[in-house]
C-alpha cells in the first residue's frame, strides 16, 4: 500500500498520509469540491493540489485507499494512489501536448470565422453558413474539455470555471444558430457590417481559442515549475560496483543501485555518483555536493567520513558502506517533504479556496440578472445576449486558482536546488512575521570541529612530552575534544598505546603510557581522581578559559603537568549571512552550552551583541531562552543541527534544522538547509518571504481582475472576445510571476 506515516507531530500511531494523482480538475472549485467530498469522511483531510494534479490525505487507519478513491469518482474526477517513493517525478505530470491538438484546430478555423464575420471586404453570398459549419468543430472537439467538465459537475448539482466557459461557448454558437436558421437570407448579401447581423460565431470560436491557449501556457509553465522537483528526484546514480565474494576474491559486480541493502559495500570513483547514503571505509576524495546543498565547494571525505546518495565523487577511489537505501536515504527525503510541501496550502490560500466555493453560482446568477436587465431596460436581445455572455467569459477564475500553487511549487521546487527544504506552506507565513532568531554555537555559527590552539606545561615536563602523553590517552577515547588532542599529537609522531584506560562522559579520561599513569580532563575529574590543582595552575588554566578556548588538564602520575587549550573555528561565512539575517530584520541571539568566554568571543567574530549571549545553557535550558524571548512578544526562529536542539526547535516559532546535523533535529525543524552554512539560513528565510509575497501579489491581481472585469462586462463595455483574450492573459499572467522565483539566489 503507498503510505507513509506522518512525523509524531502531526499524526498518532493509527494515522497515515496517503498521495493521490487526480485527473480531470481544471480550476479552484475542483479543487475545492474534492477538498470537501474527502473531508466528509471520517477523520479524513485533504489537501488538493491544482497544479500537480494531486492531493496529499491525512487519513486514519480504518478509511482504506479504495474508499478515497471511490470518493474522489463518486465527485466527477479520476484517481488513483501514487507510490510515495516514486523518483522519476511523476507528480509534477503535465501534459501540454494533450491540449495541442485541440487548440491547432481551433486556432486554424477560428482565424478565418474571425476574419469572414469581422472583415466586409471578404464575405460573400451566405458566408453565414460557411462560418457555422467552421465554427462546429471548435465548439464541439475542441471545447470538449470544457464541456465535459461541466457536464460531470452538473450531474453532481455542481458547478466549475468550465460550466461558465460551456455555457457561455454553447450559448454564444446556439444564438447564432438559430438566428441563421430563423433568417436563411440573413447573410445572402456580401459586405454587411457588424450591425446588420446578430451572429457571434466568432465569438465562440476565438473565446475556445484563447482558453485553450491560456492553458496550453499555464500546462507548460507548471511544468517548467515543476522541473526542480522531477530533476531532484533524478539525481540518484543508476548503477553500483557491489563488493563481493567470488571464489574466495573480492570483486566488483555492477548492480542497479536500487537493489543495495544496509550492509553492502560498493566502490565509488572519480568522477561517478555516490549510490546511496554510506560511510567511506576505505579511500580518500573529495564529494561534490552541490546538487543537494547548493554549496560549491567540494567536501573533504576519509575513513568513517558519512556521504550522501547523488553526490560526486571528484578524485580519490572510494569504498562506501551503504547505511541507508531505497526510500530511506536523504534524497527521498528530500523529495517527499518537497512534494509534501507542494501539496499543501498556506493559510492564506483558503481565502481563495473559500470564495471559489460560491464564486461560479453568484457568477451564473449576476449573468442571468444582466440578460435580464438589459432586455427589460434596452429591449436589445442581442446587447442583452452579448452583455451576459461577456460576464460567463470573463469570470473565470483560473488565476484564482493558480495563484497560490504555481508560487508554491516554483519556490520549493528553487527551494530544493539550493538545498533548502520547506516542510509545508504555513512556513512560508510564519518566516514573514518572524522578528529574532537564535543561534545554536557549534555546528551552527561555528565548524563544530576542535583544534588544539597551545599545550602550556605548568611543571617539570616539556610542552612536546605533555602533548605526547596527552594524545597517548585521550586516542582510546571518541569524544571530539579527545579526537582533536590525539589528531594533533600524531602529527608529531607515533602515540604510544594507553593500558588500563577508563574514562568518564563529560569529564575526562584516564591511563597508564610507558609506565606513567596520564589523567586529563575537567577540574572535576581530576579531583574525582585525587589531583588538585594549586592555586597558580588554577589561576593560568582560568585565564585562558577567559581568553576564550576550552582547556583540558593533563596530570602525570597524579600531578598536574599542565593543559592543553582548543578552541572552535568560525564558519567562514557566519559573519556575513548575520549581516544578512539583520538585513532582514532579525534580531541574532547565540545560544551554547560553552562557557561565557569563548561564546563572547564568537560573538565578537561575527557581529552579535554581548546582550544577546547566553553561554552555559542546557539543552533545556535552551527550550526556557526561546520560552521567555515569546514571552517578551518577540517571535522566534531556532536554528540548530544537534539532538540537544531538537526540542528547542520543536518550541520555536519557526525551526531551522541544518542539514549537516542530526536526523531529530531536522524532523522537528520546519525549514532544512542541507548545507552546514549559515548563509544559507539567511536564504532561506529569504525564499521563503519571497514566496509568500508572489503568493499575495497573484492573489491580489486575481481578485483584481475579476472584480473590475464584471462588472465591466455587466455594463456591456467589453466584447466577448476581448473578455475570453483577457482572462486567458491573466491566468498566464499568474504563473509568469510565479516562475520569477526560478531565478531566485542567481
């Protein structure tokens, strides 16, 4: 069964997501009626996507996928469930060429029923006849689309955009009918202005052209909306070289990468992709991975370095240990929050979605009130015919209905080629009202990586035998201040192998190295351990802490031989995108569990107030800053990439997870940047704002348009044609801004 459960926040146990494809929706008020018709099942909603042709359900375990199914049939429109890792993009499937067909043929009878009904000099004896019978297939083939739709809502008692552009089309062609058969001699004479006939063929024909061609536009515009998310999904490698054991050899034999499974080693070189999410075991390169965090600079990978699925290996041979396949990896994680994302509506889109709703029928009844009114006030049948025809045309609200999804899926979808991840549309309103943002320190602002910055000796000992002592001791350990030290004391030489080793989590690691027994860690831990600094030691390893880096004692044979100092590196880019973030309005709060010396100083590196520093916080402590910061009125985004952030982003107004952390931290965030630069932070709040503006500025312009457009049509100042061109131009209007967003970040 395609389903997937949803993530703890926004669902039980006993409930799912199910993603259908739907076919035969053409505007708002599809959209809507199927909304509502599955939302009338228990414990179900929808959310329905026009572009994409989709909708994403939120359904409990008891409503089978046959039911949604029958339910979305039962309204008028086909359906059926879409496999949830698909990776060939099957949801952004539309179809321009299934409409090419029909508007050829319009466009290639229409010009000559224009022309011969408009243009004197080329009529002749009964063109009227000749007009009909070009003007027949338009309104039939051609049109059907229209009117097909509105037969199905009309079976339904219901009604669409297509019931106005059906009825309007077939009334338009069925006046002129039967003028022509009730007058023969009507167009027997050559040259007749426009005033001496009451036949609108053409405006039957042209109005089909123009809305075909208004869709055959917004079709091809969607789809090039929609290319970032069907080119992300694209990105995973076809083929792998698998390890295997042949006749007692190691050999390599090519597999679809699809058929790897956890466990799996395979070999990645030069110049190919990376199979799937791994750990290297073997081999040293450099990864490109820019097609899914938008950085340009490739990534140094090693032994135990994790890599990720459709990145590039630039140089060195590689071994990878396949940790995560198929839907798993972060590639298909990507995918479905992006699709998910796409499918869903922000609060403002049900503004639109709530006037749709009653839209046609108040439509349907201001037209026969304008026929009416014309005859009884003019007593011209023909004013009055062309006045409620013009107001069927015009008030089609297809613009409507694009404005918030083509913005939506433009965005996401240059949202995810920049490896920025917007879980869903309320996000988008949410980054607008956002007025401070708060740092987690490491990881975040700053590498997260340790380098040891000076070993001072404080005793007999030498700073190079401290180190080498040092470094003997902490290798048997995995903390990264532990790494950092045995990393650099390496660098100098071999490391003797430590006996007796313990150690203690948070406070520091203890040996026995060519006979010496070697404590380094915390004051704590050398206490525990007997060893007492004097008062000089402590005076030196607190004025370093001051100087801003993280110390570490060193005692050999339980006395204090001096310590060792690391300090964090800044991002090279956290500096400017805190400039930028300002830019935007937000006010930067640094958050760490460090002490207040070392995280002043980051802060003085890259433009943060000492106000706005809060050093030593707890990963609960971290939850009561964002509490109190809401408390004082500010609104709050949190970004942060470890599990200690996790609930911190869970409680922030809006949560920023990066992508280079842990898998907790991103699903509680609402905003993913894959990459680990902040920079691309500040971009995402950014896109994000820029979405919602396209969003409203669509929806304005819809709203816009139809209201002028009416009443204008009501009082008979526009010609039906004229009317079919301009809705037709505002629909493609809507998604050419939309598509604006693709150049976003160039």
């Amino acid at each position: 069964m395609a389903t997937r459960q949803l993530p703890a926040q926004h669902a039980g146990q006993d409930q799912r997501v199910v993603e259908l494809s739907i076919q035969g929706m053409t505007c708002a008020s599809c959209v809507g009626r199927v909304e509502r018709k599955l939302g009338k099942l228990d414990g179900v909603e929808a959310s329905v996507n026009l572009p994409l042709e989709s909708a994403v359900v939120r359904v409990p375990a008891s409503v089978t996928d046959q039911q949604l199914i029958d339910t979305v049939e039962a309204t008028g429109y086909g359906a059926r469930v879409v496999d949830p890792d698909r990776t060939d993009g099957s949801a952004v499937e539309q179809a321009p060429s299934r409409l090419g067909a029909r508007l050829v043929l319009a466009a290639v009878l229409s010009l000559p029923v224009l022309l011969i009904s408009m243009v004197p000099g080329l009529q002749f004896a009964h063109w009227g006849w000749v007009v009909l019978a070009l003007t027949l297939p338009v309104v039939t083939w051609s049109a059907w689309p229209f009117h097909r739709a509105a037969a199905v809502n009309a079976r339904h008692l219901s009604s669409t955009m297509d019931t106005l552009v059906s009825i309007g089309v077939t009334a338009a062609f069925l006046f002129s009918t039967w003028q022509l058969v009730a007058d023969p001699a009507m167009t027997q004479h050559t040259g007749m202005g426009m005033s001496e006939h009451s036949l609108y063929f053409e405006v039957a024909a042209v109005v089909v052209t123009f809305l075909l061609l208004g869709r055959f536009l917004e079709a091809s515009a969607k789809q090039r909306a929609g290319d970032a998310l069907t080119s992300l999904l694209s990105l995973g490698a076809k083929e792998a070289h698998v390890l295997r054991m042949v006749d007692g050899d190691r050999v390599e034999v090519t597999l679809p990468a699809d058929t790897l499974i956890p466990g799996d080693e395979f070999v990645v070189r030069p110049g190919e992709k990376i199979a799937t999410d791994g750990v290297v075991v073997e081999g040293h390169s450099a990864v490109d991975t820019a097609l899914l965090t938008g950085e340009s600079v490739p990534v140094e990978v090693g032994r135990d370095s994790a890599v990720t699925g459709a990145t590039i290996n630039t140089s060195g041979r590689l071994v990878v240990r396949a940790t995560r396949v198929g839907s798993d990896t972060v590639l298909s994680h990507m995918g479905r929050l992006v699709s998910q994302a796409q499918s869903g509506k922000a609060r403002i889109a049900r503004l639109a979605d709530r006037i749709s709703a009653v839209f046609v029928p108040v439509v349907l009844v201001i037209a026969v009130v304008t026929f009416v009114l014309w005859l009884v006030l003019t007593g011209d049948l023909d004013a009055a015919f062309t006045a409620s025809v013009t107001v069927l045309v015009i008030a089609c609200p297809c613009a409507l209905g694009l404005a918030t999804p083509t913005a939506l899926l433009t965005g996401t979808g240059r949202g995810a080629q920049l490896g920025i991840l917007i879980r869903g549309p309320q996000v988008l309103e949410d980054t607008r009202t956002v007025d401070t943002i708060v740092l987690d320190k490491t990881g975040t602002v700053t590498t997260g990586t340790m380098a040891v910055h000076d070993v001072v000796a404080l005793g007999h000992r030498t700073a190079q035998e401290l180190l080498r002592l040092a470094g003997a001791v902490e290798a048997a350990s995995e903390h990264p201040i532990a790494r950092a030290i045995a990393d650099h004391a390496a660098g100098a030489g071999q490391l003797a192998q430590a006996m007796d080793f313990s150690s203690a989590p948070g406070g520091g690691v203890r040996g026995t190295v060519d006979a010496l027994t070697v404590t380094a860690g915390r004051t704590s831990w050398l206490r525990r351990n007997g060893i007492s600094p004097s008062p000089e030691q402590e005076a030196a390893f607190g004025a370093a802490e001051d100087a801003g880096t993280t110390a570490v004692w060193v005692a050999v044979d339980d006395a204090v031989a001096g310590f060792i100092t690391l300090s964090d590196t800044v991002k090279e880019s956290s500096s400017a995108a805190i400039g930028r973030l300002r830019t935007l309005g937000l006010r930067p709060i640094l958050l760490t569990g460090d002490n207040r010396a070392v995280a002043l100083q980051v802060a003085a590196s890259v433009g943060i107030d000492a106000a706005d520093v809060h050093a030593g916080i707890t990963p609960e402590g971290k939850v009561d800053v964002v509490r109190a910061l809401q408390a004082s009125g500010a609104t709050v985004a949190m970004a942060g990439d470890g599990v200690n952030d996790a609930a911190a982003l869970a409680q922030a107004d809006l949560g920023i997870a990066m992508g280079s952390g842990t898998d907790v931290a991103i699903e509680a965030a609402d905003l993913t940047v894959m990459g680990n630069s902040l920079e691309q932070v500040a971009q995402a709040i950014e896109l994000s704002r820029r979405t919602l503006s396209t969003i409203k500025g669509n929806l304005f312009w819809a709203f816009f348009y139809n209201a002028v457009g009416i009443p204008v049509a009501a009082l008979g100042l526009l010609n039906p044609m004229l009317a079919g061109g301009a809705m037709a131009a505002s629909s493609v209007l809507v998604v050419a801004n939309s598509l604006r967003l693709r150049g976003f970040g160039r």
